[in-house]
C-alpha cells in the first residue's frame, strides 16, 4: 500500500511539473501572439482608411463633373 501511495506521489509531482511547463509555453506564445495581431489589425484599419478616402476623393470628382480615368492603384 505503501509502494502505491508513493507512486501516485511521483505522479502528482510529474502531472504538475508538465502542466506548469505547458501553461509557461502557452503564457509566452500569447505574449507574442496579442501584439502581432494588435499591429495586423491597426494596418488593416489604416489600409482601409485610406481606400476609404481614395474612393471618395474619385466619387467627389466624379460627381463635381470631371471625368476620372485609368484603374485606380491597388485596385
């Protein structure tokens, strides 16, 4: 009885050794993780305000009677 008390000891000692490793990895994964996608999501958003604008700058030129032509960049 002994001998079983003293294995699921070892265990235990095991069991928790591997999940503070794995809450360590997962803690610095996430700590790199938020800012990249923090920077991605602020370039997106300024990429697609200054669409917005490059739009409507050709549809305020377009209805004030000039003609736009050519594709616009990046289209």
């Amino acid at each position: 009885m002994e001998f079983m008390l003293l294995l699921w000891d070892e265990l235990d000692d095991l069991t928790g050794a591997c999940r503070h490793l794995v809450t360590s990895a997962a803690d610095e994964v996430v700590s790199v993780v938020i800012p990249l996608a923090a920077a991605a999501s602020a370039l997106g958003a300024g990429l697609l305000a200054y669409r917005w604008e490059l739009l409507a700058g050709v549809a305020q030129a377009a209805s004030s009677g000039l003609r736009v032509v050519g594709p616009i960049v990046g289209a």
